[in-house]
C-alpha cells in the first residue's frame, strides 16, 4: 500500500508522513490567488491526535486554519472568525452533535464537514437532517479528506462576502465585507451571515415583494418547504436589530401568503 493512502490511526507520524507527501504532490485549492485572502478553514476537535494534523495538513496548502478544542464556543467563533468552511472532529454523544449541527445551520450558511466513528446509516441520515454538508466515517484517508476540502472551498469560494458590494437603500447602508448595516440614527449593527444575507438580498430589490421561495433560493441556495420557518426565524431576528418598533415592522413588511417586502425610503 502506497504511503500517501494511509489511514490516520494511533500512529500519528505515519498519517503526517503521508499528509506531506499528498500535499508536496497536489495542492487541495487552486481557487486562492483569485480571491483578497486565503480561504479561512475552523477546525473544531476535541480529539488530540487528529485534530492538530487536519491543521497541520491545511496549513501545508496554505490556508488560514483556526483550531477550536471546544465544540461548545464554535458558534462564537464562527460568528468572530467567518470561516469559509467548518470541519467538525469531535468526541460528542450522537445526541449533542446532532444538536451542535442545528444550531450552527440556524445561524450559518458556511459548509459544515463532519468527521464521524458512526456508521449507522440512521444517524448519518440524521446528520444531514441537522444541516451537515458532508458526513465523513473515521478512518479517513489524508488524501480522501484533502480531496473534500478542495471541493467545498471551491463550492463556497463563488459567493464571499468580502467580494459583495455595500448597498444603500434611503437612509439604510449596508458593509457586506464587516457584516454591518448603518442605520437612520447612525447606529451601527452586526450581522450574522445569514442575516446578512437576507438584507442584502432585500436591499437590491427595494419596494419589490420577494417571495418565499425567492428568498429561499437566494439566502441559502435552494427552495424548500422545510425552510420557510428558518426564513421566519432570520427575518424576526433581523427586525429585532433594525426595526424600531419589531412588533410593527416598517422596513421589512410581511406580505401575507406571499413573502416579504422591504421599504424603498
């Protein structure tokens, strides 16, 4: 067996011989020198032998590689950092990974990657359910995991944020890159990604009625029955942030049975 499909193991020098063998041989992202920075990959893991290899590995391809060793504080610091992917490797009961997953999925649009010993199909099942992209089963190959991260960076890499214009809309601003809308007072109000990106869906349709679908289709990607209370969650919040009276919204209008409607003044 060739050294550069070695399963990661205990023994942890033969899996970062292989690593580096892959990495002098394929570079995992070629979409780097086309974008203002390199691609940001969290690392959350608890574990202390694979964890810092996945680090070490990416960092071979020259990517900004955060780790976090407490799965508990990833929603923190994805909504410090923005990273362009998530990889999980984490020592949870099934039960608390499934509910890390949907609360980073309220919240984020960023791909999730999860790193798990479970291969019952049911809980895979349930993991994609609870809003993962990919669903991995340990052992996994360093050449397999390179192989996935280049695939979810270069999905990710269309859209980020920090190539988004700033929109503005009567008195209304928005700064995509800091994730921060200005408002009539002067006030300024952190967003999270999928705030973000709803209001600058809305912000480049003013006075249009966009419908559920729509939104959707343009915040996360793809249309789905499923999503309409996730839609009505991220609006509540947003309207909370914005709306100086959120019971009586006057900047995002609810149109009943259709969508939603943002004031043009």
């Amino acid at each position: 067996m060739k050294i550069k499909n070695a399963i990661i193991t205990a023994d942890i020098t033969v899996a970062i011989i292989a690593v580096v063998e892959i990495c002098s041989k394929d570079k995992v992202y070629s979409m780097a020198d086309k974008m203002s920075r390199p691609p940001k990959v969290l690392i959350v893991s608890n574990q202390q032998t694979t964890g810092p290899l996945w680090v070490f590995s990416l960092q071979l391809q020259k990517l900004n590689v955060l780790l976090e060793a407490d799965p508990t504080h990833t929603l923190q610091r994805c909504e410090v950092e923005s990273p362009d992917l998530i990889i999980l490797d984490i020592n949870f009961p099934e039960a608390g990974t499934l509910e890390l997953l949907k609360s980073l999925r309220a919240e984020l649009l960023t791909p999730i990657m999860l790193l798990t010993p479970v291969r019952s199909e049911e809980y895979v099942l349930e993991t994609y359910k609870a809003g993962v992209d990919d669903c991995i089963p340990k052992p996994v190959s360093p050449s397999l995991f390179q192989a996935k991260v280049k695939v979810w960076l270069r999905r990710f890499g269309s859209v980020p944020a920090d190539n988004l214009n700033p929109v503005k809309v009567g008195t209304m601003q928005l700064f995509p890159s800091e994730r921060i809308v200005m408002l009539k007072n002067g006030g300024a109000v952190q967003l999270t990604n999928l705030e973000l990106r709803l209001l600058y869906y809305m912000m480049n349709r003013p006075g249009q009625i966009v419908t559920t679908e729509e939104l959707n289709q343009g915040v996360w990607g793809y249309t789905a029955e499923a999503d309409n209370t996730m839609l009505k969650n991220v609006v509540y919040r947003l309207r909370r942030k914005i709306e100086k009276d959120p019971t009586n919204p006057l900047i995002i209008q609810t149109v009943v049975g259709v969508g939603y409607k943002l004031a043009s003044e």
